[in-house]
C-alpha cells in the first residue's frame, strides 16, 4: 500500500492533480496494476511510466483519483538462439482508481480499465 502525504497535503488546493501526478511517478512501478492493464504486451517493461490525472472526488474519509496510466510492455520471444524477433517496447494504456484516506495518506490502488 503506497503513501501519498503530498497529494493530501495538497488535497483542495489547486495545484493537487500537478502533485499527484509527480507522486504517482514517483511510485515504484511494482504498487500499481500494471501487468493487469496489458494490452499489447506480455510483461510491463523496467521504463518510465507517466500519469494524468483524470478525475477526483471525495467524501469523509476518503479522495477519489482517477489517472491514466502511460507505460510500456514487452512481448517476450522464445529467447531460443534461432529466434530473431528483437524485443520491442510497446505503448500501453490504463485506467487507475487511488482512494486515499484522509487520515493516513494511505493509498488504495485498484484498476479500471
């Protein structure tokens, strides 16, 4: 469970979704449901991924975040010694929901689509 204390520390103010987003890439990309999302590939590759923020919300004890999620995965090849297939990087895409609760700044990580 990941631990947004600048994201709720910026909770109402209107640079939130800018330090959410820096938060969010600041995760180790093993907290989020990346594998789960593929679309394209067999494996989330070791890269950089990017967020941005789509949605949020509330009520009294927790914030609501929808972001996307820009990635990228690799189809794996036999890795036999004929197998000339390079490995290649492919974009993927999903949808994030974080519930952060207020009190904690414990963080919630659940997939969309």
């Amino acid at each position: 469970m990941a631990r947004l204390t600048k994201s709720l520390d910026a909770w109402g103010m209107s640079n939130f979704k800018s330090v959410m987003k820096a938060e969010i890439e600041q995760l180790n990309a093993q907290c989020l449901p990346l594998q789960a999302g593929l679309s394209q590939g067999s494996y989330v590759s070791d890269g950089q991924f990017s967020a941005m923020i789509l949605d949020v919300s509330e009520n009294a004890e927790i914030i609501f975040a929808n972001a996307g999620i820009f990635y990228t995965s690799i189809i794996a090849g036999r890795n036999c010694a004929d197998d000339p297939s390079p490995i290649e990087e492919q974009t993927e895409y999903c949808e994030i929901q974080f519930e952060i609760n207020k009190e904690t700044a414990e963080a919630t990580v659940k997939l969309l689509s």
